[in-house]
C-alpha cells in the first residue's frame, strides 16, 4: 500500500467537517449546533445561526459507529488527566508507553489531544515527522515497531506555528483523530490530554463513551495549588462518568545530585496526592520523583526507561504501572503476551 | 471599564504549570511595593489559583450598580490610602473550590467578555491578567476584548526545559499573529539551590528562555531559580499572626530582589520617559482621526 503525502495542512485549517457551518459565533448559553436542542433552545431566539441549526441534521452524531468500529480493535483505553498544566502528563504518558512497549508482542498506541500545546511528539523523539494517508485512514508515526503516535504537532507546517483555534475546530480534530486514524489492533491507546475541563476532555470522553474506556490516570505534583485543579479535574470525570483508575504524584521529593540530600521542590503541604486520595475515596498509585535527567531525556526525545533504567524514577514508575494493573484486574507485566492471547480466543 | 487603566499586562505562557500565576502574583507584589495601585484579574476558567495564592479563597465577588466589586487583599492602614491589590477570578465565584467548571468555548468566551467589560476596578494602575495555557477560547476573546484597550503587552513565562519553550515559541506567534506586543521573557524555575549542600542544580535545564528570547528579537527579563521557600510562604499564610501581610512578608524572600529587577524593566518598558509618553498620547488622537 503507497503511503501518499496528503494536503493535511490545507485539511486542518478549514471548518471542522460535521457541524453545520455557522454564520456567526455561538451565543453564551448555545445548545451546541449538533444537538438536540439546536435552534429550539432559549438561547436561540434571535441568534443568527437559529434557522441553520434547526434545519440541520440531528439525532446521535453519524461518526460515532465509525469511531465505534476503529476503537473495537483496542483492547484497553486510559486517558492521562491533570487539570493542572506541566506536571507531567505527557511525561507520563510517554515513560508508561515506553514500558508497556518493553515487551514486543503489545501493541501501543498514543494519542496526544493536546491541540495547543503539543508534546508527545518531542518527547517520543519523532519531531519533524509528519502523517501519511491511504485510502483506509491516517497511518500513526512509528517510534517503535510495536509503538504508534499521533499528535497534530505532525501536520504543521513549522515547528512553531501557533494553532489559534475555538473549540468546534479542535472538537473536529479529535474526532478525527479517534475517527480517521489507522491505529489497527492495539492492546493499549494512551490519550494524553491538555490541562483543564473544556472542550477537549468533553469531546473526548463523549466520543469514546460508547467504546468502553478504562478511565483516566490523575497525574498532579504534591502542592496545593496543583491539587486545587486536580480536585477539579476528578469532579469532572465523576460528572462524565469516567472512572478514575488513580491518581500519580509526579515531582515528588528531589535528590541532590551533589549531596544526595532529599529535599521538597514543591512542598505537600495539604499532604500531597496521598492525602487527596483518601479524601476523595480513589487509588493512590504511587509517587515519582524529581530526576533532573528526566527533563534533559525528554528533551531529547530519548526513553528514559532505557537510558536509566536504574533511577529512583523508574522504580517508582514500575511500582504504578504494577498497582494500575492490578487495579484493573490484569496480572503483572511479565506475563502480558500469554493473558492477551487468552483474552483474544475468548472474544 | 479597562479603558481607564494606564497600564495592562498579560501574563502568558503556551505551557501549562510554569508559573504564570506566581509571577503574576510577584510582579504585583513587587508593583505594591514600589508604590503601585495593582490589579490582578485571573482569566483562567478552568483552573484558577489566584484566590489560592492570595489565600482569599472564601471571598465572594459583590455586585454593585455597574458591576462587580473585585476582591481586596492586603492591610489598610487608617486614614491612608486604599492600596489593597484589587483580585477577579472565577474563583470567587464558585460555590466549593473543589467544584470543576466544565464549559465549552461560548460560554468562556462570555464569562471573558464580561471580566473584562464589568468589573468595577477603582483606581487601578496596573492590571495584571494571568491566563490559562494554550492559544485558544479565553486567548481570542481576550486579544478580542483587549482590541480598543490598547494593553501595554504581554509577560511571557517559560521554563528553561525544551519542552517547555516549544510551547511557549507558539504563544510568541501567536502574540505576533494577533497583534500582541511583547514585553519580554522571564525564566523560571531556572535552577534549584540545594538547602544541604548550597550546589545549584538545574532541575530542568537552564538559559532556554534566555535562547529563545534572542531569537524571537523580544526582550530577556530574567531569570527566577525555584524558591520551596516561596511556595512555603504562599501556603502558610492563613497561620500568620498579628501585623506583616503578604506584601511586607515577600520583602525577606530571596525571590523579592530577582523580581524588583525584573518589574523596574517592565517599568520603565511599559512607561518610558515623558516623552515616550507623548507619543503614545499622540498615537492615540491619531487613531481616532
């Protein structure tokens, strides 16, 4: 099959594909031009848009089956969350897809949903890639045999081209995302998320609702000004009926590489992750700590798992992976390979 | 209502996480200090931690005839002047802080609209405005609403990390494309100097604002090391007894000196000698001819 180039860049920077075109910006209080309520609703009188929101085709969204149908082939979803930004999702995101990709009969996929501020690309070291199409979908960019990505990071033009978008445009992306994307038979699709409880994550978790997600990975940093948007973030989630598999302190505690005096970056004064967690009745994973040369191999795009396997880091991460396994009733990661075959024949 | 303020600062930074709100916070902090009258208004919807670091997180907004009362933080002295810092943030406007604001970009659109359109700020000389990270509902409406206001620019924050900068060289376009001026970068988190030991550790890199600052053509403001110290600060305010509120207490912070150079910069960026502006005065009778 001939991989073709496709003008992908014309592609994302028109109109998102299934909502119908409007003349001007929604009202505050806007049904959403897709649903049930469009040009019925209160908020509707005297908007532009009324006539070609009534007029416009309703009921369930006619891409739902088709994302139904790419989803089917994924055996397991986990969103990676944190209402608060730079505390690690990506970071996380990246190490845990590095460790479920260790072993090569598993099949991993990542999905990174974040439209304004892509990092998975660098982090994975596939920056300066870009996306191919066929005719059965967009191909992932492999970093790894077993490893596909996908991020809107490949389809601009420059490295730093800023995407100015509302939320329609970006909702129109993720569904493609979820939609167009060739991912193929998968054991795991990580979704890394920006940070906050706005358009992506509703859009998200309303497209892959009907697909069965997992749930989400809380991923924070131990003070209270990051657990202030995370206690947020978990409201969300329990308002959208995704369930919380736990949540990650990331950043936790820093060891002198001088001294090898332990000291806090950022201070748990409220008790940190552990203690949100039993304040909010959900699994507390596990914590990682600070190692400047995480930060230098993701700059670099390199795995931190293979590079040092023998950090504090890497213990910590194992030790979550272990915990977020059992929690979702999978036996440890050395065994993977055998459980999913298993899995496969009774299916 | 902006129209009114002298001075109008954004606080931007394409990456979450790097201390947008603690150098908003700093900066006003440092401005009270130096005698300002300061507002800060906090556009991030989703995530608002201004009322947090103020330690003002059960304060409510007030209505008032023509608006809403914003939030004051800070002694008044009797007799004196009224140099309280001047707060508005959704924050206040929540009815538990643990409640999450999921809203699609109309309504934030709306709620930026009306922050930026009905707040009654008395006296203000320099407003702040931290927002959340990324380019996209609140930036628009925000260059949008800020069209007629003519704001000074933009503060632009960033970690050292490439990660970090990648991000933060698309909100540089992004000021660019929208017509933002940029009044400079300021690094932080840029370097951690262990308690034990005094060793300096780059715990996430270093000078990486300062690179990109130079590529850009903007200016480079400074650079912030990680201070636990002022986190711890930030966090114990409610434990505080008697006299000495935030604004006295920041003087004996390490970060207090880094800050005072970085907003005399922005000063004198932002209100350069009289003549600098006459100018701006003539632009203006300009634009309406």
């Amino acid at each position: 099959m001939a991989a073709v180039a496709l003008p992908l860049q014309a592609n994302i920077m028109g109109p998102p594909p299934a909502d119908p075109q409007l003349v001007a910006p929604e009202p505050e209080h806007c049904p959403g031009p897709s649903s049930d309520l469009a040009g019925k609703g209160d908020a509707c009188a005297g908007c532009p848009n009324q006539q070609i929101c009534a007029t416009a085709p309703k009921g369930p969204d006619p891409d739902l089956p088709l994302i139904n149908a790419r989803m089917s082939t994924i055996a397991h979803k986990l969103l990676i969350i944190s209402g608060k930004g730079g505390v690690g999702k990506s970071t996380f995101t990246s190490m845990l897809a590095h460790a479920f990709a260790q072993s090569p009969s598993t099949q991993v996929g990542v999905c990174d949903i974040d439209i304004c501020g892509p990092s998975i690309p660098r982090m994975m070291g596939a920056l300066g890639e870009s996306i191919h199409s066929s005719s059965s979908g967009w191909s992932p960019v492999y970093v790894a045999d077993n490893l596909g990505v996908m991020s809107i990071q490949f389809m601009l033009p420059g490295k730093d081209d800023a995407i100015i978008w509302r939320g329609p445009k970006k909702n129109g992306l993720i569904k493609q995302f979820l939609k167009d994307v060739e991912w193929g038979v998968l054991d795991w699709l990580l979704v890394d998320t920006p940070p906050g409880t706005s358009d992506e994550h509703l859009s998200v978790c309303g497209y892959l609702k009907g697909t069965g997600v997992d749930g989400a990975v809380v991923v924070t940093t131990p003070q209270e000004v990051a657990l202030l948007d995370v206690r947020k973030e978990i409201d969300f989630c329990r308002k959208a009926g995704i369930e919380v598999l736990g949540v990650v302190e990331n950043m936790s505690g820093f060891v002198c590489p001088n001294c090898e005096g332990e000291s806090q970056i950022f201070h748990a004064t409220t008790g940190g992750a552990r203690a949100l967690c039993k304040e909010m009745n959900i699994p507390f994973l596990g914590a990682v700590p600070l190692d400047p040369r995480i930060g230098v191999a993701c700059d670099y795009g390199e795995s931190f798992f293979d590079a040092y396997p023998e950090s504090p880091a890497c213990e910590g991460l194992m030790g979550i992976i272990g915990k977020l396994r059992e929690g979702m009733g999978l036996p440890p990661l050395e065994s993977e390979g055998v459980e999913e075959e298993e899995e496969e024949e009774e299916e | 209502m902006l129209e009114t303020i002298p001075h109008v600062i954004l606080v931007l930074s394409g990456k979450g996480g790097v201390g947008k709100s603690s150098v908003t916070v700093q900066l006003a902090l440092s401005l009270v200090r130096a005698g300002k009258r300061v507002g800060v208004l906090d556009v991030d919807l989703t995530g608002p931690n201004i009322p947090r670091m103020f330690n003002v997180e059960d304060e409510k907004i007030r209505q008032a005839p023509g608006g809403w009362v914003p939030v004051r933080v800070g002694e008044r002295e009797e007799g004196q002047e009224d140099t309280r810092i001047q707060l508005m943030s959704l924050g206040f406007l929540l009815k538990d802080r643990g409640d999450s604001v999921v809203w699609r970009g109309p309504k934030k659109t709306a709620m930026v609209r009306q922050f930026v359109t009905d707040v009654l700020w008395e006296d203000v000389e320099y407003l702040l405005i931290d927002t959340p990270p990324g380019t996209s509902d609140e930036h628009i409406s925000l260059a949008e609403q800020l069209r007629n206001v003519n704001p000074d620019g933009a503060v632009i924050v960033t970690t050292p990390q490439a990660i970090s900068t990648a991000d933060v060289r698309k909100e540089l376009n992004f000021c660019k494309k929208v017509g933002i001026n940029v009044l400079g970068v300021v690094e932080n988190m840029s370097g951690f100097v262990c308690p034990h030991c005094s060793e300096c550790t780059n715990v996430f890199s270093s000078g990486g604002g300062l690179v990109m600052a130079n590529e850009f053509g903007v200016e480079f403001l400074g650079k912030v090391p990680i201070d636990p110290a002022f986190n711890m600060m930030i966090e114990s305010q409610g434990s505080w007894e008697g006299k000495g509120g935030l604004v006295q207490r920041y003087g004996d912070s390490q970060l207090c000196g880094v800050f005072k150079g970085i907003t005399e910069r922005l000063v004198v960026k932002v209100s350069p000698p009289e003549k600098g502006r006459d100018e701006k005065a003539l632009s203006d009778v300009s634009g309406l001819n």
